[in-house]
C-alpha cells in the first residue's frame, strides 16, 4: 500500500477530497462488479436447478425401460417341503415340484463311541469318618448333566460309612436332576457318578469347584472331570478317555489339507480348524452319541471326504471305509424329471429350495406379477415429478426485486451479517425468473403428462386412464401449477387388470422413433436430459476451472472481470494523478505561504 502524507502545507484534507471525487470514478466499476455478481448468481441458480432435474433424470434412467419393471412375487403351497423365491425373469402362473429325494453331501461317522474309559470318580477315605456340614464349607459342588449345572449341597452329618454318604449324595443329587439322571456308587473308597439312560445316548457328565467350598476335593474330585470326553479341555489332558494316546505333535489329513494337534489344542479347537480350512468339510462332535460325524460342505454325487493316515483320526474312529457317499436331488418340475447336485434349483427365473421329500403330488408355485413394486414406483415418480415442479415453478416466478442490487464492499462494511443476507436474497429473487430453457421443460413436462400414446390400448395410453391426473388449480397459486396427483384405487386396480399395459405406459418404445409414440418416462428422459445440456453449455456444470469459462455465462463473466481488471488499473492512476495535482496544489500554497511569511517579517514592525 502506498503511505500518502499530504495537506500539511495547506492544511486540505487531501485524502478526503480525492475519497470523495474516487466514489464518483469508481461508479462505472461498481456497475461492472455488480453485473458481474448477477451473473454469478444467475450461473449458481442454473447449476442448482441442474442437479435437481438430473436426479430426476436419474431416476428415470432405468425405469424407462420396461425389462427393469420385470418383479415377481411368489409362493409354495408347503414351504416346509419346499420353499421358493423369483426373478423378474420368472414367468409368472403355477408351478408343481414333486421331491422323491433330497441332495445330500458325503458325510462319515465315528465307527464306535470315542471314550475309550468312561469315568467320572473320585477317592473318599472314610476310615476316621467324614464330617460334612455347611458350617465348614465342605458340602458343596457343581455337577453339569448336558450342559445343565447345578450345585449339589449334601446334607450335614458326620458319615462313618460309604453306605450313609453314598444316599446322602444320591438324595442331593436327585433333588438337582430328579430321579434316575444320574447315579452315585461309593465303594471300597471309590466314588462314582454315572449318567443314567439308554448306554448308546448317555449324556455328558463333569463336575467343578464351588468357590469358597472344599465339597469337590474332599470327595476325591478334581474341577473339570468329566464322564465323557471333555470337548473343551486341552487333548493331552484327556488321554486317560482315548486309550492313553497323547495326540500333542500329531497330523491327519482330510481331503488333502494335512492338519496337526498343538500342545494347547482341543477337539473344539481342531475342529474349527478343519471347517475353516479348504478341505471343504464340517467335522462336529455330539458328546450324546460320543461320537465325531463329517459331512461335505458340497452335497451332489460329487461331493467326497477322503481320510488320509493320522492319529487323530485312528484315535476318533475315522476312515475312508465308513465313507457315505453324497448323492444328487431328484425333483420332477412341471413333469420334467431331473437330477439336481443342490438342493437348491434354479429354473426359468424361480428357485427352489428342496427341504423334504413330497408325496406324489407335490407342491404347487405360483408365480405372479409384483404389482405392489410397479405402484410404488410409479407413486415415487409423482413425487419427484411434483418436487421438480415445485422447483421450476418456484425458479420461474419468483419476483424481481430492481431496488435490490448487489452490494458494493463499502456498502456492506455499513451493514450487519443478518442484514447482508436479507438483501442479497431480495437481490438474488428472479434470477431465472421467466427463463426460457426452464418455461421449456415445464411445458413439456406438462404436455407429456396430459397427451395420449397413440400406439396403445384406449385404457393405458394416458396417465388419467390409469389415476393419474393433474392437481386442481387455485387462483394465484403459482407453485403447485402443473402438479400430479394419484387416484390410488384407480391406479392399483389398473395394475392388478393390467399390469404390463400400464408398464408399457411408461416404458413404450417407437419402433418409428416417434416422440409422441414413446413412453411417459422416455418422453421424460429425453426432454430434462435435452435441458440439462442445454443449462450446461449456458452455466456449465461448475466442475472444474476451465469449465466455469467454457459456457455462455462462463464467456460473460470472464469478460467482465477483464473489463474490471482494466478500470481497476485506470482508476489506479487516476487516483495517484489525483493525489499528484493535489500535493503540487499543497506544495505551492505551502511555498506562497512562505513568501508571505518572509515578506511580513522585513515589514519595520
């Protein structure tokens, strides 16, 4: 900034007088800077109109065309046998499946139970006797029957003998279960718990601790002693149940993938191991059974499990010997005989799910027309219609303000921030107002929505046909002119009559490439993309810098700003000429002043 002492010589307030004849410079270049904010103004109001009939645009895209109309719903008549789903593809009317035999995968079972030594028993010296009460916290601990825990509290007493202990348990135990659950034997100085119940389902049976009670130790038990296999606990742990094999540092392969037991693994640990991997099974044990089954993931005539060599699989009674192969569905679907390696089946756009075998006559499909999905959309298109309408109608009637131009940088350093905002959206008002491109949209939105399809039956050529009709007028109200509404009955019954002609409504293609033979959304599509581009090459898009300049607008602002750049250089120096004429001006009377003063002083006095 250039520092400017003057007036000292004179006294003028030379900055004030050269402030005062700038303001009257400068009005032509706050006339330019104010077109030039209109224009911008004008340039942001298209682009803002633009994204809005490009989302409606959009949202036309696909439904113009009638393939993308294409839902269907269907049912079984016994999803419990067989369940159903469908495309758009599926033809719609009544389907019968008979299932003589579902598709199963290759699947293998231990030969026998895996416990080798099934025990759940502990030492009890009753020699001196054996005081049990509450009062010194050793009549207490947990028994879980199948998953089930609960704690056993035997009754206080002193017991001399195995007989008085064994019922004193055994009554405590079947007071937790109920009778015949579980039996209790104490002989010799042996305790014994057994699960009670067919020998080839005996549930699982453990014990642990109860915190703060010494019931399971003075009983001879250990917390985690269990009747079967614990699948939980570490494999080395448990060697005593699979015949003393200690499995630490083993391999087994299954189809392939080779797998080997850590010193920290257990069953559950390894298991979950193998159906994450690639051998494509799912191993699982059943601690009812006390045995290990695998099954393919895949099911089909294809579908295998091959054990290779291992101790694992020795230990868990596997081999390749007691295999069961997969084998393929067979279905029969409208009469056609089929053999399927899935239970699932995909036909002519509709699936089936195969969940039993049906006796011989089936399970009906049906397949119809998803004429909910065709209201909803054409209801979604009425309301994106009306929200652009809204927008146009706004845009195009909006008042002008010609009192309420842009501000000027020292008009608003006068103002507040509230009162800059009120008058610059006064100063923005009906900045389209009238505008040709968007009167061109709107009144051929209006003639698409209103004219008939010359090429289509008399009962779906027109929305009106369908319920589709325009919004009653009021007087003076501008924004909701043109607007649609729905007659819902009338649309859901024209559907449910028809519901490819009211499709065909919308999606109808000119095989003359006739505008006037063209659907209601081709129409649509066609005329809002003609006006976005046409907005585009007026505005742009605001996109990029190069783009900003390569529209009509674009060319106009630019040239403005060079108008602008030029006069702000001009009145550059004119400024600085003026504060030269006026410090020449200072410099003379400060001379003059001077002289006067000399002459005065050589006056006699």
């Amino acid at each position: 900034m250039v520092m400017r002492i003057a007036g000292l010589g004179s006294g003028m307030d030379i900055d004030s007088m050269v402030t005062k004849i700038m303001t009257a410079e400068r009005a032509p270049l706050d006339k330019l800077n104010q077109t030039d904010q209109k224009l911008t103004w004008k340039a942001q109001a298209y682009r803002d109109i633009n994204v809005k009939m490009s989302a409606f645009r959009d949202s036309l895209s696909s439904l113009r065309f009638g393939s993308n109309w294409a839902k269907t719903t269907s049912t079984s008549s016994d999803s419990s046998k067989v369940g159903v789903s469908s495309t758009g593809a599926a033809t719609t009317g009544t389907h019968k499946i008979i299932v003589t035999k579902l598709a199963a995968g290759a699947s293998a079972v231990s030969v026998s139970a895996v416990t080798q030594s099934t025990s759940l028993q502990g030492t009890v010296d009753l020699s001196a006797g054996r005081a049990i009460a509450a009062a010194s916290n050793n009549n207490k601990f947990n028994l879980s029957l199948n998953g089930t825990t609960k704690t056993i509290a035997i009754a206080d007493g002193n017991y001399a003998s195995g007989n008085g202990l064994e019922s004193a348990i055994q009554s405590a135990v079947d007071q937790a279960f109920g009778a015949n659950q579980v039996k209790v034997d104490l002989s010799g100085g042996t305790l014994k718990l057994s699960p009670l119940g067919d020998t080839n389902f005996l549930p699982q049976l453990s014990v642990s601790a109860v915190n703060g009670n010494t019931g399971l130790t003075d009983l001879g038990l250990t917390a985690g002693q269990s009747y079967k296999l614990d699948n939980t606990a570490i494999l080395s742990s448990q060697a005593s149940k699979l015949g003393g094999v200690n499995l630490t540092g083993t391999s087994f392969d299954i189809n392939g993938q080779t797998f080997t037991i850590g010193a920290n693994d257990t069953l559950n640990s390894v298991m979950a191991r193998v159906n994450n991997s690639a051998a494509g099974v799912n191993m699982y044990y059943d601690s009812i059974t006390d045995k290990i089954s695998v099954t393919s993931k895949s099911t089909g005539d294809t579908a295998q499990i091959n054990f290779g060599s291992g101790a694992f699989l020795n230990t868990f009674k596997l081999d390749t010997a007691v295999v069961k192969n997969g084998n393929n569905a067979i279905a029969s679907i409208d009469g056609i005989n089929g053999t399927y390696a899935s239970n699932t089946i995909t036909s002519n756009g509709v699936t089936y799910t195969l969940n039993s075998q049906t006796d011989a006559s089936g399970v009906s499909i049906n397949v119809n027309q998803d004429t909910d999905s065709i209201y909803n959309a054409i209801s979604d298109f009425v309301t994106k219609y009306n929200d652009l309408m809204t927008s146009l109608n706004t845009k195009l009637n909006e008042p002008i303000y010609r009192s309420f131009q842009p501000l000027t940088d020292d008009q608003k350093k006068a103002m507040s921030d509230t009162d800059i905002k009120n008058w610059e959206d006064k100063a923005k008002s009906g900045t389209l107002y009238r505008d040709s491109n968007l009167q061109q949209l709107r009144d051929n939105m209006r003639q698409i929505a209103y004219s008939s399809i010359g090429t289509l039956p008399s009962n779906t050529n027109a929305l009106f046909q369908v319920g589709i009709t325009g919004q009653s007028y009021t007087l003076g109200d501008s924004t909701n002119a043109g607007k649609l509404q729905i007659d819902s009955s009338k649309l859901k019954a024209a559907i449910a009559s028809d519901p490819q002609g009211v499709i065909n409504l919308f999606t109808n293609q000119s095989l003359t490439n006739k505008t006037s033979e063209q659907g209601v959304f081709q129409q649509l599509y066609t005329s809002s993309s003609t006006t976005i581009t046409n907005i585009i090459k007026t505005a742009g898009s605001g996109s990029d810098a190069y783009d900003k300049i390569s529209n009509t607008l674009g060319h106009q602002i630019s040239d403005i700003n060079i108008k602008i750049l030029t006069l702000q250089n001009k009145l550059s120096t004119k400024e600085d000429n003026y504060y030269k004429m006026f410090s020449k001006m200072d410099n003379a009377i400060s001379n003059s002043n001077a002289q006067v003063g000399w002459l005065q002083g050589m006056m006699p006095k």
